[in-house]
C-alpha cells in the first residue's frame, strides 16, 4: 500500500473515532452539532491539504517523465538523421 492511501485512511480512522466519541460523550444536541461540524471542517480541511500535496507530487512527477521522455525522442530523433545522412553519403 502506497503512502498516500494509509494517510488517507489513518485521518478517515481519527475522523471516525472522535465522531464516535463525540456521539457517545454526554452533551446536548446543539453543543454535539457544533462539535461534529467544526470536527468535519477541521478533517475536511486536513485532507484538501493531502489531496493537494498529492497533486503537486503527481504533477512534478509528471513533469520529469514527459522530460525524459522529450529528451529520449530527441536523442532517437538525432540519431535517425544521422543515420539517413550516413545512407544519402553512402
């Protein structure tokens, strides 16, 4: 399992659990609302910031293998014209 899904599921796991505290702790019903909603924004918040960092970590990746590919097809490129110039000379 890649380190992206045991973060995700770790904050899912922590949500989960003070949900089910919160639920089962003596509290009135307007208190217990304000809890979860302020507990959902605040885990909420937490995983747009994994998401992000994902995204940025898949776009650089991205990046470095359209590079090497750009550099691969460059370099084949090349060497095909050199190629056809040896056969023009011959």
């Amino acid at each position: 399992m890649n380190s992206g899904k045991v973060a995700i599921s770790l904050v899912a796991a922590a949500a989960i659990g003070a949900v089910l505290g919160i639920l089962f702790a003596p509290s009135k019903g307007a208190a217990l609302r304000r809890k979860i909603r302020r507990m959902g924004e605040k885990e909420a918040d937490v995983l747009k910031d994994k998401f992000s960092d994902f995204a940025e970590n898949m776009s650089q990746n991205f990046e470095k293998v359209k590079g090497t590919v750009v550099d691969y097809a460059n370099q084949t490129i090349n060497k095909n014209q050199e190629k056809v110039k040896t056969a023009e000379n011959n």
